[in-house]
C-alpha cells in the first residue's frame, strides 16, 4: 500500500469531594464506547507517523507496531520484498497523510473491541479511506487490521444509536442476506465456482475474477490452478457496522492460492518482488499465497439484493517454487 483505564477528576475536586474516587468501567462486561474520540485520534496518529517510518526505511518488522490482520500481513510482505530490493530504503517515500477524519465508534461488551475511521488521505482525491482499529484487551495498543479505499460516491451511510455511536453487528444471528462470519467462507466457495451467484453482485471482485481466472487456466505454456480459503479468527475476524438503509458494512479476509505449472523448457520470468519472498527453486512450477482484504456492503435479508464489493486490496505473502 502503495497499509485504558481512566480516572476522570483532579486532586481538587478529590479534596472537596473526598467520597469520590476513580471508577473502573468493566469493558468485559459493561456496554461501553470502545474508545473515546480522542483516543481513536491519537491511534490514528500513531498509524501515521510508524506508517510513514516504515515506509521510508521499508521495515517490515516495525509495520507490528500499528498493523495486523490481513492488512499487516500484507504491508509485512510487501516491505520484506522491497526491503530485499532496495535495503536502503525508498527516498522517494511521499508521506501518508490523512485530512477530515470521522470516528465510527461503537458500543461493544467484552473483548476485542473496535472503531473504524473515515478519512480523506493525500493518496487519492476521490475516494476515502476506512480503517478498521482493534485490540484484543485494554492495555493492548490499537492496530489497523483492514484498510478499505472506496470511491466518494460509494460510501455508505452509517446508522447511529441515540447517543451518535455507530452500530455493531454481530458475527451470526442478524438480519443480513449473509451472516458477516461467513461471507469469507461463501466468498471463496464462489470463486471456486460451486456457488454464490445468487448471492453475490457481478463485478471486478467477483464475476470478473471467475473470468480472469478461466482465461488464464490454460495456455499453450502453462496450467494454473486455483484454491481458496476463508481467513478468520483473530485479527482476521470480520467487522460489521450497521448502515442507514438497514444494511451492513462488512470487513473480511480470505485467502487465495494459485500454482502455475509450466511446459518443459520454458523460460519462466518472475518479477523482483515475487523472486524476494521465493522459497524453492522455481523451475516448473510456482506456486503463489495472497491474502485479500475486502469491504463489502450486506443488505438486509428478502430484499432482492446483493452484497456489493466496495474495496478489494490483494498482496502477495508467500512464493514457492519447485
């Protein structure tokens, strides 16, 4: 991608009030924002200053600090690849940048718990960005574990609680035309060819990878063929905001694995990138692991539509040749 416990009152009021004291709000048990505005912020610029030192430097372990999930993993492996091209670093990094950044926070019970910020960046200037931020416990630092770029005009409207908090929805048990913990199962089943049409809307995402795929299956020089698997638990749970007409915002992962056999004596030409995250000797074959990273918008169940990819954003995390 070129991706607390707080004690509110000062020593004065303790002394005039000397019943008061510090209130821990459980957020295990409690239904609680799960930060504050001012927290999300301060995640944000975290992400912003780390983001930019690592990519200057192209520091694949130093991304940990702020990134997990599919979007970690992904910015881990392509920083790897670059960083074994390129050990000095890219001093031609234009820095990240974010501009008129909106909080989406919910109220959640229990652990993890998550916001997603709604940004503009200086990498585009028509679409936005949504991150999604998680940690697993209260002293655990925020990370970006999905990142989605989707075009202006697409973003959708997010639903609010009375007190102007965004609304979470769960993995299973919802009103949606797909449950949010399985669209990463369904999604691969789908470009698997066994299912899913009825489900998902055509498009670059979808259709046309089904497409893509069939083309390339067979050439006069080599055969390729495909796997899929859902990515989930962890960082790579799904999450899922109600939006405004009723329907969901849902981020997921899933995986996707592609091995190229080719025809004896042919000249196999493998760009800089791959060739840095090759284990093996690629001599007939390469196999190829990517990890995607996806927001899909979910309607409501008995409508007549279908779930729409808003942001696809592939990366490749392991090379193996034989």
């Amino acid at each position: 991608m070129n991706r607390r416990r707080v004690c509110l009152g000062a020593a004065a009021v303790a002394l005039a009030l000397p019943l008061a004291g510090c209130m821990t709000v459980h957020g295990e048990r409690e239904n609680i924002p799960s930060a504050s505005t001012s927290e999300a912020a301060r995640a944000l610029a975290d992400f912003t200053v780390i983001n930019n030192r690592v990519g200057r430097a192209y520091d694949a372990k130093g991304i940990a600090e702020v990134e997990s999930g599919a979007l970690g993993a992904t910015d881990a492996a392509g920083l790897t690849a670059k960083h074994a091209n390129h050990p000095q670093g890219n001093p031609d990094y234009k820095p990240l940048a974010f501009s008129d950044s909106h909080y989406l926070i919910p109220r959640q019970v229990g652990w993890p718990k998550y916001f997603v910020v709604d940004t503009a960046t200086n990498r585009s200037s028509t679409a936005r960005w949504l991150l999604v931020f998680r940690r697993a416990a209260a002293g655990d630092p925020w990370k970006a574990s999905y990142v989605a770029a989707v075009a202006t005009a697409d973003m959708p409207k997010f639903a609010r609680d009375k007190d102007g908090y965004a609304v979470p929805l769960g993995l299973a048990g919802t009103d949606l035309l797909v449950q949010p913990g399985q669209l990463s199962a369904d999604y691969s089943t789908y470009l698997g060819g066994s299912g899913g049409s009825d489900v998902f809307a055509d498009g670059p995402s979808t259709s046309q990878v089904r497409s893509d795929r069939n083309a390339h299956a067979k050439t006069a020089n080599s055969v390729t063929q495909y796997a899929d698997q859902p990515a989930a638990g962890g960082d790579f749970t799904p999450v899922a905001l109600r939006t405004a007409d009723g329907g969901a915002l849902v981020f997921f992962a899933s995986r996707h694995q592609s091995r190229a056999t080719f025809r004896a004596g042919y000249r196999l030409s493998i760009d800089d990138d791959t060739k840095a995250l090759m284990t093996g000797t690629p001599r007939t074959s390469v196999t190829l692991s990517r990890l995607a990273d996806s927001a899909v918008t979910v309607p409501k169940a008995g409508g007549g539509k279908k779930v729409v990819f808003l942001s696809r954003v592939v990366g490749l995390v392991t090379a193996k040749g034989e």
